[in-house]
C-alpha cells in the first residue's frame, strides 16, 4: 500500500481552505476545499472523553481566546467554542468526514500526547483509526510521533499512514532529547512504524533522507506553501503540497 493517488493529484489545503472569517480546522475552511476541489489536511486532539476533535494546538488561546486545553473539553463543548470570534466551532473527527462525504480526499495529522514524540500516545491513534476504518472515501493518517503511526497502522493496516517530519531544531522541539531528534531528521523510523510516505518541512527537502526515500519511490509531501514561488521549488522534490494563503 502507498499513499491513494488522490493525495498525489490535487494540492492539499492546509488545515481547510481558511482565510478572513474562515478559520482554519473548521466546517467552514473544509466545504470550501471541497468545493473549491482540494484535498484537506487536518489535526486532531483528544476530547475529554478521547473523541478526535479537529483542532491543531494544545491549547486554546490561539483559536479561542481563552485559556485551558483543548483536550480538558467534552465534544459539546469544543462546538461550542467560537473559533477567531466566527460563528465556527470546533468539530469532530467523525463529523468532518461525514460532510466531506468522500468528496475529496483528507489527510489526517494525530497531534503528538508524549510531549517528547515518546510511547506515551494514549488512546488517540486507535480512535483515529476506528473512525477511518469506516469512512468511504480517500484518507491517510499522518504524525511527527512515529509510535502514533504505528499505533494507526496496526490497528488499521488498510489505511496509509506517513511521517510528518522536517529538520527538528532543538528550539521547536525542546522536549526531544539531541541524539532522538538526529534520528527523526533521518527518518531512521520510516520503515519500522510501516510508513508509506512523508510529508516533509518544505524548506528541509535536501535532506539526504528524503532524497533516499523518494529514490525508493516513497511519495514526498511538502508543508507549508504559502506562495507561488515556494510551490515550484518544492515541487522540483516533492510529489505534492500542503498549501495555505493562496490558491494552488
């Protein structure tokens, strides 16, 4: 199994296709991809209860205004939140899939829970994958944690699961011990979490990893495009882009 051609086709809007009064990991931000004809890229957190809620930080200040952490709300509460002072909530999982409908396709990010991209994944990874188990059309789930994609591909060996990777500096990743963050830079765990393709820090695709894996024919994602001329030097290495801030 590798990457659905879908997620190779078509440029992948980041976090939805968001922008003035249409914020990112929303209902709102995911219709206008599918109308707009892209596939999706999304994160999700744990709820309370463990439900996959689309949201992308640990906590709320950014996207709501208010402190605390996303993964301290029931499902109805994150709805209810008022995303950039819009009408938007925050949904689930489930319930983007269900508007998505198999319309396009979606990639799914799994927020890292261990702090250090450690073991300590909790249950999210097996509730992400009894959701995509179920789901009609094109999906593949995706993490910075590798045992998060192990986890996912164990429990769903049918759906594609790739590495979100980059170059790991030290200040982004302070929690990760030197020696670890070498090894993720080399996707030394590609082939032991089951990878099928990564999706690399756009401005790191000279990384001599990459390079190898693309030789091997692994599919090469870039994130974040946020111009024209970053998507053509991306695209001189990757098979497709995550994009936002324009239209790809």
């Amino acid at each position: 199994m590798t990457l659905p051609p879908g997620l190779l086709s078509r440029p992948v809007a980041h976090r939805g296709l968001h922008g003035r009064g249409v914020p990112e990991n929303s209902r709102a931000a995911f219709r206008a991809a599918c109308a707009a004809g892209y596939a999706i890229e999304l994160d999700v957190q744990p709820a309370a209860d463990g439900t996959p809620l689309v949201f992308h930080d640990h906590d709320l200040q950014r996207m709501a205004g208010r402190q605390g952490m996303i993964s301290a709300l029931t499902p109805d509460q994150a709805a209810a939140l008022r995303l950039r002072g819009t009408d938007q909530g925050t949904p689930t999982l489930g319930e983007v899939l269900a508007d998505v409908a198999g319309r396009v396709p979606v990639l799914i990010e799994i927020k890292d829970q261990d702090g250090a991209l450690g073991p300590d994944i909790g249950t999210l990874p097996l509730r992400v994958a009894e959701i995509v188990r179920d789901h009609a059309g094109t999906v593949a789930v995706m993490s910075f944690n590798p045992h998060a994609v192990a986890a996912v591909r164990q429990a769903a060996p049918e759906v594609a699961v790739g590495l979100t990777s980059c170059h790991f500096p030290a200040n982004d990743w302070p929690g990760v011990p030197p020696a670890r963050r070498a090894e993720l830079a080399r996707l030394a765990d590609f082939d032991r979490v089951g990878a099928m393709f990564v999706s690399h820090y756009h401005l790191d695709l000279g990384n001599p990893a990459v390079a190898a894996l693309k030789a091997r024919g692994a599919p090469v994602l870039a994130w974040t495009i946020r111009s024209p001329r970053q998507e053509a030097a991306a695209r001189r290495v990757a098979d497709n882009i995550t994009f936002e801030g324009y239209l790809a």
